[in-house]
C-alpha cells in the first residue's frame, strides 16, 4: 500500500510541475509544421527557444504564462534557398512575431494572435 501511496504521489507531482494552470508546459518539446517540413520549433525550459524556419536556423526567447505564449527577438542564419523555401520562413518569421496565446496539447500545438487568429498548426515530434 506504501508503494502504490508513493506511486500515485510522484505521479500528481509529475504531472502538476509540467503543468501551469492547466496547461502543458512547452519547455523540452519539440515541434514541426508536418513529417516532410523543414518547420521546426525546440523550447527549452530555460526560456530559449530555436529550430529551423523552413530554411534558416533561428534562435531566441519565448515566455509562456499559461496559454499564453509570445517570443523574444529572434535571429537566424542568413542562407538563401530556393522560392518555397524562403516564402515559408516569411510566414513562419511573422506567425513567431506575432503570437501572443496558444492552445496546447500533448500532441498538437496551435500559435494564435491576440484576436485568436490561427498562425502556425504544429505537430509534436519528440513525443514517446
């Protein structure tokens, strides 16, 4: 009984620390736009925040407070590729500068702007 005590004691603390109001805690995921997208998004619980844009690598910041969700500066590598390549960093590049909430789950994670406009559908990558 100590052992199934203990158990379900570890469990709730687990799940409360990776959770803030209810919502999942994005630092130590991995994200991307789809299987064959170059789209990639890394949240470490630092607060920093990388990935690939669709071309460039990029690197920054973020802030998350609850379903809350903006992005710091970001900088990035400065290749060129081809057309598709580069329209998807723009729009890529603008949804990270624009977010300021987002809906979170285990495997899908939606980048929205003030008024609830979707900005990014992403996927998770790093799940088990």
């Amino acid at each position: 009984m100590k052992h199934l005590f203990s158990s379900l004691l570890a469990i709730t603390l687990f799940a409360t620390a990776s959770l803030a109001d209810g919502v999942m805690s994005l630092g130590g995921s991995e994200w991307g736009e789809g299987q064959d997208s170059k789209v990639v998004i890394q949240f470490s619980a630092d607060g920093k925040v990388s990935g690939n844009l669709g071309c460039n690598r990029f690197f920054g910041t973020y802030k998350q407070d609850g379903d809350k969700l903006t992005f710091g500066a970001v900088g990035s590598t400065r290749m060129m590729c081809p057309e598709a390549q580069m329209k998807t960093e723009t729009r890529v590049s603008a949804a990270l500068n624009t977010t300021s909430q987002a809906q979170i789950s285990h495997l899908k994670l939606v980048l929205e702007d003030e008024k609830g406009t979707t900005l990014l559908n992403l996927q998770r990558r790093d799940f088990d």
